[in-house]
C-alpha cells in the first residue's frame, strides 16, 4: 500500500521540472562559451608561433571595442527612449474598442515589461554589434590614416580623405540613423500600447507629451539626413552617373548644388519639428515632411534628370570633357600605370634573311617548357610514389647556374596523405606529415622531348645552384589540415627507398606549430577540430608540435589580413631552404573618379578557369592597387615574414602604423630573395584590363571609344572563350631613346598582348620588366617598369593576333602534315603557350607543340615534339624538333619582300626530296581516309605502313634541309591534295 501526502508529489515534481529548463540554458551557454574560448585560444596560439600574436590582438581589441560600443549605443539609446515613452503614458486612457484590444496586450506585457525590454535591447545590441566589428578595418585605418599628398580635382581634399576618412563618416552615420530610426519605432510602439498615440477615435490622436517625443526623435533624425546630405557632397566623385567613373557635368553643376540646397533645407525643417514640442496638432510636422519630401523628389531627382536631358546629351562631349579626362588622370595613376605611354613599333620589320639570322643571337632563354602542359611530365617523372602530388599549374622562376641566368619551370613535391590502402589515424596525422624535394626544369633547354631537370629526385639531386638543404615541405599549398609532429621517437616518412618497402625516416626539429604534449591543450585542440583522438592517443609524445593553418596564401592571409593576396604564390630557393613567395596587395574602393575594377573578372583567364592551383580572386570591387608588400614562408618551420615593397603607398604606411613591428623594410630582403621576386599576376591582369582603354589618354577620343583594345582569346581550341594568360620569359625589348647600354640587355618579364575590339590582328604588346637584379644579382632600378608597343594599324603593316597566328600554324599545309598523323593515330596533341616575341623590328611567334598517347600501353604524359615559329604579319610558318631548327628554316631564302594578305606558302627553298616526301604523306594520308570511310582494314593497314614510310622520309628530308646552308628560292605553294585531304 502507498501514502501519499496531499500536495507533497506536486512540490516533489515541481521542483524536479523547473530546473530543467534553466540548467539546459546554462549548460548551453557554457558551451558555447567554451567554443568560443576555444577557438579565440588556438587562433591565439597560432599568431604566437608565426609572431604576429599582436595582429590578433589588435584585431580582437578593435572588433571588441566595435561591438562594445555600437552595441551599448544602440541599446542604451533605444532603451532610454523606451523608458521616457513608459514614463510619458498618459494616467486617463478614452474608453474604446482600440484600447480595450490593447488592455489585453498590457496585461501580458506588464508583469514581464522589464525582462522583456532587457531581452529585446541585448538582442539588438548584439546584433548591431555584430554588424559593426565587422568594419573594425575601415575604423583602424580612419585612425591611422596617412595622406596621400595629392588632392582631388573636384573639392581639392587631400585623397586620404576619401579612402580613409568618408568610410569612416558614412559608417558611424548609418549606425546613428540606424539607432535613430529604431528609437522612433520603439518610442512609437510604447506609446501606441500605452495610449500616448491612438489610431480610432475622436479628438487629438497623440498625446502633448508623445508628440513632443516623437517630434524631437523625428527632428534629430531630420538633423541627420541634413548632415548625411552635406556629406553626399563628397560622395559624387564616385558617380557613375556620366560618361566616366566620377563627378560628372550633371554632378557638379546640378546635383552637388541641390545637396547644399537639401542639407539647409532639412535644417529648416529640424527647427519645424523641435517647434512642434510647444504647438498643438501636426501641422508643422507635416509641412516639414512634405518640404523634405518634394524638395528631395524636385532638387535630388526631377532637376539633374533635366539638366542631363536637356543640357548634357545635345552636346554631351562638349560638356563631359573636363570631367572625362579627370577620369582619364586618376584611373591611371590609381592603377600605377600613369607613365606607360604607346611606342610605336613594328613598322619596318627586319626582312633581310642573313640579317636575322644575324639576330637570332640575341633571341635567348625562349622557354618552351610550358608550366600548364607539362604538370603531369613531372607527376610521371618525379612521383616516385602514389601519395606524391604536383600541381596543375607548375611556376617559373629564373636561377643563375653555370655563367647564366635562366628560365626555369619550378615545383615542389607535395604530399596528398597515406596511401588508400594504409589509412589510419596515426598514419594519416603523424607518419604522412610533408612533401618532400623541389624539382627544376630548365625552360629553354630539353632532355630530348624531356625536361631536362636540374633539381630533383628522391633523396634530393642537384645538378645546379641553389643547393637545397631542407627539402622538407611541412607548410605547402596540398598540405593536411592538421598533422602532429616533433615528438620524441616520433618517425615520420621522408621518403621511400628502394622498391622493398623500405623508408627514409625524420622528426621534425623546426619552431614552427604549437606545442600539444599537455593536456590542456589536446583538450582544446580535440575540441577545435572535433576529433577525440587529440585527447585520446598514446602516440602524440612529449615535444610534440600540431601543424595547422598552413598553407602559403592562409598563412599570409592570416598575418596580414589587410591584405589582398595574389593567386598564385609560387616557392623558390633561398640559402638553401625552400620559401613559398606570395604577393599582397593594398586595395581601396575609394580613389576619387577612378574606374572600378572587379578583382574577381579582372584576373579570370584560361588558368584561373581550368586549373586548381590558381586562386582565383573574390567579387572584390576595387579603383586603387598596389603591389605593396612581398611575403614569404618558409616551407619547413613556416616562418612569416612580410617585406614592405612599395616604400610610397599611403595605404600600406597606415597599416604599418596599425600593425606596428610587422612589417620589415624593403632593406631587409635577403639578396638571395631579392632575384627570385617577380611582377605578380594578378596586379599585371588588372593593369592590362586598365590599358586596355586608358592608353587613351585625350578625353575626345576616349569619349568616342577610339582605339579601345581588348585582351585577346586564348588561340588554343580547347580553350575556347577564356581569356589568354599573361606569360613569363625573357626578352630583350626594342631599345629607348636614350638609354643606357646595358638596358638593351634581355630582361625577365610578364607578357600579353592586345587585339582592337571586336577584331583578331594584333594592336599592342605589353611587358613588365620583372628582374629586380641584374645577372649578377645586383638591384636594379628598371624592375615594373611597363612597356607598352603599339603595332601599325595601316591593313598592310598590321601583325597578326594570336587567334590569326594560331590559324596559321593550323592551316598551313607543313604543320599539318606532321601533326595529322599523330592525331588520328592514338595521340593527343597539346598546343603549348603561344609566346609573342619583339624581334628585328617585327613579331616572332613560338609555339611547342606536346604529344601525349592515349594508348594505356603507352607514355602517358606530354613529351615535346614539335615547335611552330611564324614570324611577321604574312604567312611564313615553319615547323621542327627544336626552336634552333625551326628558326634556320624560317630564316631562308629571300624575305625582303612581305607576301600579301592571305598567301599561303613555306619560306625557304624545298628540296625534291622534301617535296617528293610531303606528296606521298598526303597520298598516304588521303588513302588511308578514302579506306576508313569504306571500312575497309585493309587497306587502312596498307596505307597506314606507307604513312610511316613517309614520315620517316619527311623527317630524314627536313634534317637535311635544317643542315644544308641557306639559299634563295621562292615559297612552295601547298600541294593540292593536301589541302584536299587536311
């Protein structure tokens, strides 16, 4: 039998129920806090291993402070005009059906009225708090800010001003009229709930006390719009509204004075709203409003739409043209290209043959190893094992090996994880931790059809200078997202040995990570990335280290997060360490009248659209750029260092001031650095985007979009649509008027070239000089310097574009007969870049042309086979082994007279056995169809054998005729059943 006391279960139950709720809170908000704590901790744990832990606490500080303070504004602000609303209700409410409705609201309301307003302003707090740190960088620059020195054209303030300062303003303003606004929301709804306002009923629909109220919060709201309004002044120069970016005739003739108009205007009015805290009714808000509104409608909109109408497009030029060269002026200096002006070139192109012959001795270092073709001839010559990985996309760079600087196409050996057959935690986080080894390639010189490799393998060769002394990659583009290493007895995989399995052991000894041997900080460490086997496992030994956040451009990113990196960071030898370099950008939005540049379109090419191992650039809108900052990482202990590059850059002096110590003074790079920097990429493809139309430098012919240029196709077919990249080689430009010598000399540069719009023949050819030493590595002052040679635009004179000169390779009838056979036999060929070159007053083009087998039993990776050279505007085209042969066909006979448009021919003389060889390839060929059409394998077998035959001749015909001395002969025309056949 069970008693039960009367009342006893309730109390016993009760008391087991109603805590539940509040211990689910509390536990909920302490996990919270201890996520948060755990993810502030090991972000500050990783500043102090790279030393830029004041980065971090600069920036939490001022996203605290940012939060704090909008926060407490917002709240305490709303929060005071609630509780004036509260205190202003009127003691008599009129009996009505309206308030009779809101009695029961009150009822519900008043006895929770203080927890419901405090959760209702921390809400709002924290959501305006949260806003605002976002724009900690916009408040840290305002406050550092350095001037420019030079003031715009318009209201004649220093640029500072608007890149740092109007940022600035228009934030705190949106925050006060966000507090504003939401303060005559909650003032109004109080006083609506408690009678102060009433919507039925006769007689007065406000209280004197609620008008008053709301008249002062509308007033000081009006107060605001006045200010905003005499700051939108200085917004115009960012104006689309004219032809050009900037304060156009409209803007500063009709709009800017409608603003000061409006600005008094909304003053008045502010002193028609305080006016009505004395006065009954609402007549003086509602001429005030009904001022603000129509005087906003007639001055900000109905007038500068006439005076665009009426006065600026009848004579829009006329009208536009002062405002359209400031445009011209500050787009040009905001992008760095103020000083590139068009050289005429190309007009009297060298057509002598013994003369450039003569000339090919100043043609070196044509690198004809193309990084994007032959990623997967070092994968398959340089793996070794499966769970080694290169990249896509491979880098060049230039070393100095015996007596010379040269090209080389670099990479390093990455690790991808433990093979699939071996997973496991262990191995996944401690044995498989880092790549190994950095592989070069000579660019302009061949193993055969092989990179010949100059730095490579496993244990790491070196058959040149720089000698690599810590090829471990432990920080890398490919690297884990976390590994554990360094502890004591800890073995990790270095690299395989032998074909038994055996391996080459390391631990590793660098100061990079963050120690994880105590129990604190595996707890937290499990906790940050939610993997119990931190806390759990024996394995992780005492001296241990965890690795994370380790890849180049999120290392950088992380340590200077003012930054906008480049998309391709590449790595490099120094003193025998391996450095991954990135590049940084300072980027503003708030140049006056400059052009608006998307990063994200600006950079697109085929690479960023086919390859991973190019970043590609957010949706960033920018109007100011500048390569202001080289960094590097070390690759074994993940040492940070940024150098400033750009010493005059007010933006990047104004986040040395915020970040003080972080930045080292161009002085510091190491000179072994020094040669190894280059012109980064991205910079170069926003510049020649801006060049694209701002080598139009008179605002008459920019108006009438004479001259404009675009950036021409990718002339590869497979790429079809996508914009062609820039390339690095070395080149040697025409020579300047008064130069020095040793200008003339070839220099390493960043290349593109340009197309007149909506056509394919070539209209201009831009460089960057991208050698900061000489080859004896000392500095030199030309490194940026841009080059931009303008091509003769009359029809005869005019160069091909790349799409017209890789037509010309495709159509010519030598070209084809050698790469015909190989693409309908099992072989794919892969066009390599397509390099233009300023050579005897005109253009070379050099294009390596890779095969690759499709055929399992085969060489699965591009080999070179071919290299395509045109030289000129006609249709001189040449094909052979190597570029040095190549060059020596090209160059025969008598080229002093130019072909005409559209002629087709081999320059040189052929020789009967040359032209005996080309007439049974293409019969061969053209049976071999006539049978494939019929089904007829037997006669595919037949013809295919007298293919081969042919072919070997072809190639024995074109040795002989490479080596036999030059001589006059005229062209041969293509033989008709080629052109039938091909």
């Amino acid at each position: 039998m069970t008693f039960r006391t009367p009342g006893i279960g309730r109390r016993l139950g009760g008391g087991r129920n109603r805590p539940v709720l509040p211990v689910l809170v509390t536990l909920a908000v302490l996990l919270i806090a201890f996520m948060v704590f755990t993810a502030i901790w090991t972000d500050l744990l990783w500043y102090r291993s790279v030393g830029f832990s004041s980065v971090y606490t600069t920036r939490l500080l001022a996203r605290t402070v940012l939060f704090a303070g909008a926060g407490l504004l917002m709240a305490l602000v709303v929060g005071a005009n609630v509780v004036i609303a509260y205190r202003l209700r009127p003691a008599y409410r009129p009996l009505s059906v309206e308030q009779r409705g809101l009695e029961r609201y009150r009822e519900v309301i008043d006895p929770r009225r203080r927890l419901i307003t405090v959760v209702s302003l921390g809400l709002l707090a924290v959501l305006t708090g949260s806003s605002v740190s976002g724009r900690w960088q916009v408040w840290l620059a305002f406050l550092n800010r350095t001037p420019f020195g030079q003031v715009d054209p318009q209201f004649h303030k220093d640029i500072s001003f608007y890149v740092f300062t109007y940022p600035f303003l228009r934030l705190v303003l949106g925050v006060v009229f966000a507090t504003a606004i939401l303060s005559i929301l909650a003032a109004a709804m109080v006083h609506y709930l408690y009678g102060g306002l009433r919507i039925q009923g006769a007689g007065d629909k406000a209280s004197p006390a609620a008008r008053a109220h709301l008249s002062v919060l509308v007033g000081l709201f009006v107060l605001l719009k006045a200010f905003a309004y005499w700051f939108d002044r200085y917004g115009l120069v960012h104006s689309e509204r004219g032809v050009t970016t900037g304060a156009s005739y409209t803007d500063v003739n009709a709009l800017l004075p409608a603003k000061t108009i409006l600005a008094v205007i909304a003053l008045i009015c502010v002193v028609m709203f305080f006016g009505n805290i004395v006065r009954r009714g609402m007549m003086l808000p509602g001429v005030a409003l009904i001022l603000l509104v129509l005087s906003a409608v007639l001055l900000g909109g109905l007038y500068p739409l006439l005076i665009q109408q009426f006065q600026v497009r009848p004579d829009e030029l006329a009208k536009e043209r002062r405002y359209i060269q400031r445009n011209i002026d500050a787009t040009r200096a905001a992008y760095g290209v103020q000083d590139v002006r068009p050289e005429p070139y190309g007009a009297t192109p060298e057509r002598n043959a013994a003369k450039l012959n003569a000339e090919k001795k100043n043609l070196t270092g044509v690198r004809l190893l193309d990084p994007t073709v032959v990623g997967p001839t070092f994968q398959q010559l340089q793996q070794f094992r499966e769970f080694y990985r290169f990249p896509d996309t491979l880098d060049v760079d230039r070393y100095r090996s015996q007596g010379r600087t040269e090209d080389s196409v670099v990479a390093v050996r990455e690790l991808s994880g433990a093979p699939s057959d071996q997973k496991g935690w262990v191995k996944d986080r401690l044995i498989y931790t880092h790549g190994y080894g950095f592989v070069r390639a000579s660019g302009d010189t061949l193993d055969a059809d092989k990179p010949l490799f100059l730095q490579s393998d496993v244990p790491q060769r070196q058959d040149g200078s720089p000698a690599v002394t810590r090829p471990q990659i432990y920080f890398g583009e490919r690297s884990a997202h976390y590994s554990i290493v360094g502890g004591e007895g800890q073995r990790e995989l270095d690299f395989p040995k032998g074909s038994a399995g055996e391996q080459a052991d390391t631990t590793y000894s660098g100061s990079g990570g963050v120690p994880i041997d105590s129990f604190f900080n595996k707890l937290m460490f499990a906790a940050r990335f939610q993997d119990k086997n931190l806390l759990l496992s024996g394995a992780i030994k005492k001296k241990a280290r965890i690795l994370y956040n380790r890849t180049p451009r999120q290392m950088v990113q992380r340590a200077a997060p003012w930054l906008t990196l480049d998309g391709n960071p590449y790595p490099t030898v120094v003193d025998g360490r391996i450095l991954w370099v990135v590049d940084g950008y300072t980027t503003s939005s708030g140049y006056p009248y400059a052009e608006t540049v998307g990063l994200k379109d600006a950079t697109r090419d085929t690479i960023t659209d086919t390859r991973s191992a190019v970043a590609r650039q957010s949706d960033q809108h920018v109007n100011y750029l500048r390569n202001s900052i080289k960094a590097t990482v070390d690759a074994y202990d993940g040492t940070v260092r940024l150098y400033q590059w750009d010493e005059d850059d007010p933006v990047a002096k104004t986040w040395m001031k915020v970040f003080k110590g972080t930045v080292q003074p161009k002085s510091a790079i190491p000179a072994g650095l020094l040669g190894h920097l280059r012109y980064p990429e991205d910079l170069f493809k926003v510049q020649r985007r801006i060049l694209a139309k701002y080598h139009v430098t008179q605002a008459d012919s920019f108006y009438n979009g004479q001259g404009f240029w675009d950036v021409p196709e990718d002339p590869n077919p497979v790429n079809k649509g996508k914009t062609q990249p820039p390339y690095y080689l070395t080149l040697r430009l025409p020579k300047e008027a008064g130069a020095a010598p040793q200008d003339d000399a070839p220099r390493f540069s960043l290349t593109s070239t340009f197309t007149p719009r909506n056509q394919r023949f070539l209209a201009a050819f831009l460089a960057a000089d991208s050698a900061p030493t000489d080859d004896a590595g000392r500095p030199r002052a030309g490194y940026g310097k841009l080059r931009l040679l303008e091509m003769p635009s009359a029809e005869q004179a005019r160069p091909q574009g790349p799409g017209q000169v890789q037509n010309a390779f495709e159509s010519n009838n030598a070209v084809k007969t050698v790469l015909f056979p190989q693409r309908g036999t099992g072989t794919e060929t892969k066009l390599g870049n397509l390099l233009t070159l300023p050579f005897a007053g005109g253009l070379l083009y050099v294009e390596p042309v890779f095969a690759q087998s499709t055929q399992s039993n085969a060489t699965p990776y591009p080999t070179l086979q071919q290299v395509l050279v045109k030289y000129g505007n006609g249709n001189e085209v040449a094909v052979a082994k190597t570029l040095d042969a190549a060059l020596k066909q090209l160059f025969q006979g008598d080229l002093s007279a130019a072909p005409k448009p559209g002629e087709q021919g081999r320059p040189g003389a052929v020789s009967p056995q040359l032209q005996q060889a080309i007439d049974d390839l293409n019969k061969a060929l053209a049976d071999f169809k006539t049978a494939q059409s019929k089904s007829d394998y037997t006669a595919m077998g037949d013809a295919w054998k007298r293919i081969e035959e042919a072919q070997k001749a072809l190639a024995a015909a074109r040795d002989a005729a490479a080596k036999a001395p030059a001589s006059p002969a005229p062209s041969a025309s293509p033989s008709p059943s080629a052109s039938k056949t091909n």
